[in-house]
C-alpha cells in the first residue's frame, strides 16, 4: 500500500482555451470571496488564477496544486 502511495499520479484532461474576460471576472470575483474563508483552524488559504504559456504546447505539463 506505501507503495501506491508514493507512486500514486493525478491526471486531468483540460482544454487548450483561454478564459474569457467575463470568466477572468466570475473566477477573481470567486477567489477574493474565499480569501475571507477562514479553515477549521482558524487559517486561510491563498487562492490565484493564472493564464497558462502552455496552451500552445501540444507537451503534457504537470500543474502544480497543494
């Protein structure tokens, strides 16, 4: 079982489009909300969106979360 855990991967299939102006608008609007979200223990996550320079790119790019 470890070692599922340290080999576990995530993979998400995304398509290769920009956000549209009025969806960069939803999204911010929804980030600054959750910055006033406070968690179980009293702390607050910090929440960004940004473009991709790899939209272009037909290379598999892995996105960094956590």
């Amino acid at each position: 079982m470890i070692d599922a855990i340290e080999n576990r991967r995530s993979v998400r299939t995304y398509e290769k489009k920009k956000l549209s102006e009025k969806d960069k608008i939803k999204v911010h609007e929804l980030l600054e909300s959750m910055e006033l979200v406070k968690g179980p223990f009293g702390n607050r996550a910090q929440w960004f969106y940004r473009d991709s320079e790899y939209l272009e790119s037909d290379e598999p790019v892995q996105i960094g979360t956590y």
